[in-house]
C-alpha cells in the first residue's frame, strides 16, 4: 500500500483504524501499529515476522520500496512528514550505523503523535541511546535493542537466538509500559533467548565477540584463502567465517568499530596477540637454529679429529 495525497487520505490509512490496534484495551499481548524507519534488508527481514504476528505495518526509507511494501500488506510512506503524522504504537529505527544519525535528523519529531515508544536495532548499542536522550523529549519511551542475528542466520526462525535490550527510559504508566513489554513479547513469541543489559555492558561484550569475528573474516578475505584438496575441518570453519563476514557491507564493519569506543581496544589487542604469537615463534624458530647450528659444528670438529 502506498500513502500520498490529503489528509484525509493519510488518517483513512492509519494503523489506529485496525480493531486490535489500541494496546489499553487488552491485558494479553496486543497487536501494535508499528512504524518502520529504514526499509532495507533487515527492515523487511523484521517486517515479515512483525506481518506474520498480525501487526499493524507502516514504512518509510529513502529508497522507494513501495512495491515490496504493497506485495507484503505494508503501507509504505514516501515522505518522513506524512510517515509521522499517522498514528503508531512504536517507531522502529532500521537503518544502518552509518546513516542512524543523518536519518534521526530527517525526522520531525514535533509532528509524531506522543507519546511513542522509540526503538533501534543497531549493532552498536551506546550510539542510538545517546542520540535518542539527545533528541527526545520525555514524551518519548526509548528500547535499545540487537537481534544478534539476520537474514542469515534467522532464516529458518528465531528460536533460541539472543536479544538483547535495555529499557533506557520507559514510563511507569500502564500504558505506555505495556506497549514496550508488548514489543519485546514479539521476540518472546518467537523463542528468542532474552538479554537484558545496560547498553554499555552490550558494547564491551559486542567489542570483545562480534568485532573480532567480523575482524577475522576481513582479515582471512584479504588473505583470499581458497578451498584445497587437503582442507581440515578447521580451515573448513576458517572458510564459512570468511564467507559469512563478507555477506555483510564493509559500512556495517566500519559502524562496528567508528561507533563502539571499546572496538580501538580490541584492536590494541589483536595487535598486541598477533606480536606476541609472532615473537614466540621467531624465538623457537632461533633456538631451533641454534640447536642446528651447535649440532654442524660439533660433527665438523669431530671430523677434523
């Protein structure tokens, strides 16, 4: 479905018309009208399990995604103004780290009706948050969240999958705080194993985990490491990490490390790993040297005798 055109024709479209949309109005899980920012591989990814629950859809990106919004039963807004004068439950940030900044300025936050649940799904955790109290006002419930999974690895569901999420700043009004705990119930729903913690905790452990695994897999693609005959089930394993990293955009890799402050650190000790493995080997490699050294010699004097 595609919105343009009067007012009227944008309130005709808005998700509050569907009968289950008004989450006060029921104590069990309710169906959420749910507000897509970003439209891309992830956002459609989310999306199609948010249809299949029976929420109420609208979506807006830069690039026109109407037709895929239209064959999936999503409005699709092609201007951010009429996108946030319709009526939703949560707004769902789902751009990549890069543009989340540039995106947060595009919207007119004065024109969304309050009070809303924010909520993000960058890979970087500290970066939204702090971007969110900046430009939100207390009408606005903030949910820091990562599916630590994708298009890939979510593929044939969501079941046992880690999500993380940390409520920064939600009401102690009923309302309002069950529209948040409705949201997270979509993840629950689907069998994922929740994480609470502070986005900061999130961002040293992603520093420590996802950093280095999406490093390694740069690193073994700049070596351009094939298959061969004699593959072992470890250069097997060195090879699906390869490939798997590189699905991912190089833009995505960079967000991982310009906007997680504990990334550098990892870095400094990766560095400081690769030095102290390569030290300990020359030095091996120079006693074995040695070794061989003292060996020739010691046959060479027992021959002159």
């Amino acid at each position: 479905m595609h919105a343009s055109g009067s007012l009227e024709t944008l309130m005709a479209a808005s998700l509050s018309s569907s009968p289950n949309s008004s989450s006060s109005s029921c104590s069990s899980p309710c169906s959420l009208r749910i507000g897509i920012v970003g439209f891309g591989a992830f956002g459609q990814f989310i999306a199609k399990t948010l249809v299949k629950q029976g929420h109420s859809l609208s979506a807006y990106s830069r690039s026109d995604y109407s037709l895929i919004c239209s064959q999936m039963g999503i409005t699709y807004f092609r201007e951010i103004d009429q996108f946030c004068m319709v009526e939703h439950d949560v707004i769902l940030i789902s751009t990549s780290i890069l543009s989340f900044g540039d995106m947060l300025n595009l919207i007119p936050f004065h024109c969304i009706p309050k009070p809303m649940l924010m909520v993000d799904v960058l890979s970087v955790k500290e970066f939204p948050r702090d971007h969110f109290l900046q430009v939100l006002s207390q009408e606005f419930d903030i949910l820091c969240t990562h599916p630590m999974f994708g298009p890939e690895s979510g593929r044939n569901g969501w079941s046992g999958l880690p999500f993380m999420f940390d409520k920064v700043r939600i009401s102690k009004d009923d309302h309002r705080s069950k529209i948040c705990d409705d949201f997270l119930h979509i993840f629950k729903l689907e069998g994922c194993r929740m994480v609470e913690m502070s986005c900061e905790e999130h961002d040293q452990l992603a520093a420590q985990t996802q950093f280095i695994t999406h490093t390694m897999g740069r690193i073994l693609s700049e070596l351009d490491i094939k298959p061969t005959p004699v593959d072992t089930k470890g250069f097997q394993s060195l090879l699906a990490l390869r490939d798997n990293t590189m699905k991912d955009s190089f833009d995505l890799y960079s967000g991982l490390f310009n906007h997680n402050r504990f990334a550098i650190q990892e870095w400094l000790r990766l560095e400081h790993a690769i030095e102290a493995v390569k030290t300990k080997l020359l030095k091996d490699k120079d006693h074995a040297l040695d070794a061989v050294t003292t060996k020739f010699l010691r046959d060479k004097k027992h021959e002159s005798n």
